[in-house]
C-alpha cells in the first residue's frame, strides 16, 4: 500500500489543483497590453538585469505596469513601492495568463501556457566560463539530475534571448537552440558602472563603514557543484592580517548559500565585511577597489570598471574537472585571463603587497579581457533593451 498522505500535503495538493483550474479560465482572457511580468533568481526579488529592464521601462514606456514575481520567503526583500505578487497564488497565475510582456533571467515557477501574443525575453544572468545548458550532457555528475527536455522545453518559449558579448551569443546559440531573437545588446544590469557618480561611490561606501582612504576588496565565489554548502578558497581573517589596517575585505557568499557567509562582522563594521545580505551586488563592486575572483560570472561584469582584478583559484582544477569551463581562465594569455593568478594564501597576499594587482602587466591583461567580455556595455544597454523588446507590433 502507498504511505498516507498527510493532511498538509492533501492541502497543497488541492490548492495547487484549483489554482490550475482557475488559470486554464484566465488563460481565456484576452490579453493586457500594458502589462509586464518580472522574475529573477528563481523568485529572489528586484535583480540583476531584470531589474534594471523595469527601471528604464518606467522611465521610457511608464504606460506599461511591471509586476514582480517572488516566493513567499523572499517578499522581505522587495522594495516599497513595488507590485508584487506571490507565486503559486491566485494574483500570479492571473498575471501569467493576461500579461503580454515577460521579463526573466531564469524561469517563472510551476510551468506556465505562453499564449499568442505573450512576449518572452530571456536575459541570463552572466556570461558563461561554465558550461551551460546542452553541455553539460558531457559531465556526467550534472547530467544525472538535469531534465534536459525541460531545459528545450523553456527555451522553446523564449522570443528573445539577451547577450553581453559575441563569446555569449555563441554559446547561447549551441546550447539553447531555438527560434527566438538575439539581442546582442550588452547587460543592463551593467549600465550602473557607467553611471555612478563619486558621489554615489562615496555613499556606498560611508553605508558599508569603509573609512576614506581605505582599499576595499571584494571576493564573492561562485558556487561549487563537487562541495556542500559555502566553503570559502580563502581565510578572509588571515588575509586582512596580512595586509594590514588599510585593507577591508567584502565577503559575499552565493545566494545558493542563504544570507550569510558566516565570516566576518555584519555589514558596517570590521575589516572583513560579511555582505552577502547587501540586497545589490553592483553597489559592492562599485565600493570595491579591486575583485579577488575564482569562476563566478561577476568577474565579467566588474570588468566593466577597468578596476584591478585578481583571480585566485586553488581548485582549478577541481572545478574544471567537475563542471567543465569554456577557456582556461588561468592560462595569462591575453583574453582569458584579467589579471594575476594566485593559487596560495601567500600568493595571494604578495600580490597585493607588492603593488602587482594595478602592474602596467595586469592592466594589459585586463584591458584584453574588457574588449573581449564587455564590447556591448555602455551604461546605454537598458535602454536599447526597453526600445527594442517593448516597441509595438504590426
């Protein structure tokens, strides 16, 4: 015999059914042409590019009403002033149903009916040095537990697909192939760094506790698939130690980890800064002086500051093994790599030490890797976006 069923589980069960019925009924509603769907990290709240696509859109086309999507362990995250709704919840299979206009940089929950007339765009979240999509068919510990009909499925809904750089946009093109649209328009989540005023800068920085004068680094690692849990490469302590009182270090932990890196003090006090919970990644990398990177997508973006970047990767090998990379980010060929490559704790202070980390060499690197990674992102990507994916149709 089946195990019971719980009365909780028979609940959500029947929820979830009625929920289906009622928006097969909404599904038959014509739709609303000023209405747009917004969603970022799996429901995580107001991100990445999304967000900086429904700024400009209030700006350029205020006519059209954004709404966001967010799960219900997340509504604390969403600012004042914005419209939400819940997912799963009555309010956000009707906006499914009649919105003419959806926005995501991952996926809406629960499966939904794109109808005649929606409009899809798919913005991603960074530029791939891990293999996305289609290619990890080849690692076999990714394979396992990915549904790749689901992946075609989705990517079969998608008009248009968003593109930071010609790297990108190729493979985009293998590995999510569909009939959509490209927009090799650059990130909008990016324009920020072309924008912020000193003023700005100096804001961000007094609300962090950062004293003038002080050089502030920023390390914010990607997650592992072969790990459990936040593990850091790196001793932010020892490494604050060993540079001494004029260097912070920002430690932000993947938000796969939840909202804290367990290291450090909380935000605004001490020379190791625990910012995981900072609801902004841009903000950090506009306070930062530099970026200690391993493989996370932010080092493609905080490229966009011509600010010194440090790559330090004890697990390269690791990594690549387990997931699979595009290029060697580690091998100092100009492109690939955006500046000195530490393996060691040692290595990496010395870095730092000797002044090498803002070296004419390291410069050279980056420079090389900005051409490469950056070529669309002019602080005008939103806007393009705005023009492009919310003009009328015939």
């Amino acid at each position: 015999m089946p195990p019971p069923v719980s009365p909780a589980s028979l609940k959500r069960f029947v929820r979830r059914q009625a929920m289906r019925a009622v928006y097969r009924s909404d599904l038959r509603r014509p739709l609303d042409p000023d209405l747009a769907v917004y969603g970022a990290y799996w429901n995580r709240g107001v991100a990445c590019n999304p967000a900086a696509i429904h700024a400009k859109a209030r700006e350029l086309v205020p006519h059209i009403r954004g709404v966001w999507v967010v799960s219900s362990r997340h509504r604390d995250r969403m600012p004042a002033g914005v419209p939400y709704v819940i997912e799963g919840s009555r309010p956000y299979w009707r906006a499914m149903a009649t919105a003419t206009y959806l926005v995501n940089n991952s996926s809406f929950p629960g499966g939904f009916t794109k109808r005649p007339g929606q409009r899809y765009l798919q913005t991603h979240h960074g530029t791939p040095l891990k293999t996305m999509g289609l290619d990890q068919r080849a690692y076999p510990a990714l394979a396992r537990k990915t549904d790749f009909g689901k992946i075609l499925a989705h990517v079969g809904q998608w008009d248009h697909s968003l593109s930071a750089n010609p790297h990108t946009t190729e493979v985009w093109d293998r590995v999510y192939p569909g009939a959509y649209e490209r927009m090799d328009l650059g990130y909008p989540r990016n324009d920020v760094y072309f924008t912020a005023t000193a003023d700005d800068i100096a804001k961000i920085r007094a609300d962090l506790g950062i004293a003038e004068g002080q050089t502030v680094l920023l390390h914010a690692p990607t997650h592992r698939d072969y790990r459990d849990g936040f593990v850091p490469d790196l001793d932010p302590e020892q490494l604050a130690s060993q540079l001494g009182p004029d260097y912070v270090i920002l430690v932000r932990a993947h938000y796969f980890y939840g909202r804290s890196a367990g290291v450090g003090d909380a935000m605004g006090a001490g020379r190791v800064i625990d910012v995981t919970g900072h609801p902004r990644v841009e903000e950090l990398c506009l306070a930062a002086d530099a970026l200690i990177a391993d493989y996370s997508s932010l080092i493609f973006d905080y490229a966009c500051l011509d600010r010194p970047i440090v790559v330090h990767a004890p697990d390269w090998a690791a990594y690549r093994a387990a997931r699979g990379t595009y290029f060697d980010l580690l091998s100092g060929l100009p492109g690939d790599t955006p500046g000195p490559v530490t393996t060691t704790p040692d290595e990496l202070a010395a870095v730092f030490s000797t002044g090498r980390w803002r070296s004419p060499e390291s410069a050279a690197l980056r420079t090389a890797f900005r051409e490469r990674f950056c070529p669309y992102d002019d602080g005008h990507a939103a806007e393009r976006v705005v023009r492009r994916f919310f003009a009328p149709t015939e």
